[in-house]
C-alpha cells in the first residue's frame, strides 16, 4: 500500500515501514502515519495492576494511557492493558500481539474534526481527555482510539488497517492529510 502510493519503504528492526512519502509538508500540518511495526504486548488476567505497577511504576485508572520514553500502556479494564511501542524490561505473563495490531497516528489541529466525520465516538476533549482512551467503531471497524497533546493514536486489527488508511485519507482530504513516512514523524510529532 506505501509504496502503490510513492513512499521509500525500508526494512527497519525485521519490519518494512514507509520511511518517507515524497509529498510530505514543509512545516507541520495534518498528518498520518502507519506505526505497526511497533511492539505491541497484551497483558490480561486478574493481576493486571501488579504487572503494570512493576512495568510502569504505578497502576492506571481504566481508559486511561501511562507514557514513557518510547512506550504508551492502555489500561482497557480491571483485566486489560495493551503496552505499544519499545518495552524497556519484560513484563510476566503478557502475550506479544504486535503482528495482531496496527497502530496510525493522526496528527494536526484537525485530527478531532476528521476523526467526528468517521465515527460516532464522542472525541471531544471534555469527554476524552489528554491522557485517555477508548474504543469505538469507525465505520464498522472496532477501533482502540487514544487522545495524546498533539495526535490520536487509533489501533485496528491488521486485517482492517489499509481500509481505515483510505478511509481517512478520504475523510482528511478537506483537511489537507498527508501520509507521512516514519522519519518525518520521529521528527516531529511521534
């Protein structure tokens, strides 16, 4: 899909990422880029807040993100967390789901206002705040939506991944969203 689309594709710790798209903006602006090939782990069971407690040196409120130099941990329920990005240290009995999920990153001041044209999930800072997460759908497809200072982070299953891109590439298309390759957004918003 990256490259069917002009981006320099590379092979980067076993994965191939679109390292960069020849039409990215000058300066920032609305923006989306594909993060799957970051680690993601599942912890789930009854001792879900011990595990996080270890890991990320306190437990988490549910629908609340915890973040860390390079990693985001999801508290979902009582008995589920998801941990994306690098792990610093293992964490007992977590289940390594990565190829399972696919994460993008929408980046913009116009991120809610295209996200609220896909989906009915109320995304409103006052409902969703810094810090917070949920799920919902975005048209049929079962989505993991987490609200950080400058972006969303929405993570699908792999098999709903390119149809949610075209989906908000189209939706973003008033917005002017451009698909950003991995450098670009290491740089600036990731």
């Amino acid at each position: 899909m990256h490259q069917r689309d002009g981006a320099l594709v590379e092979r980067r710790n076993g994965w191939l990422v679109a390292a960069k798209y020849p039409d990215e903006p000058a300066t920032i602006g609305n923006a989306i880029v594909d993060l799957a090939h970051r680690p993601t782990i599942e912890i789930n069971g009854p001792d879900v807040s011990a595990r996080l407690t270890d890991f990320a040196g306190a437990d988490l409120p549910n629908r609340t993100i915890r973040s860390a130099d390079d990693w985001h941990a999801y508290r979902l329920t009582a008995n589920r967390a998801i941990v994306f990005g690098k792990i610093p240290k293992p964490i007992s009995d977590s289940l390594d789901v990565t190829g399972g999920w696919v994460s993008l990153a929408l980046h913009g001041s116009s991120a809610e206002s295209l996200l609220s044209k896909v989906t009915a999930v109320d995304l409103r800072e006052r409902t969703l705040p810094v810090g917070g997460c949920c799920q919902g759908p975005i048209f049929g497809v079962n989505t993991l939506f987490g609200r950080f200072a400058r972006r969303f982070e929405l993570h699908v299953c792999y098999d709903s991944a390119e149809f949610l891109w075209e989906v908000l590439l189209d939706a973003g298309s008033e917005f002017n969203l451009k698909p950003v390759g991995i450098d670009y957004a290491e740089r600036y918003f990731v």
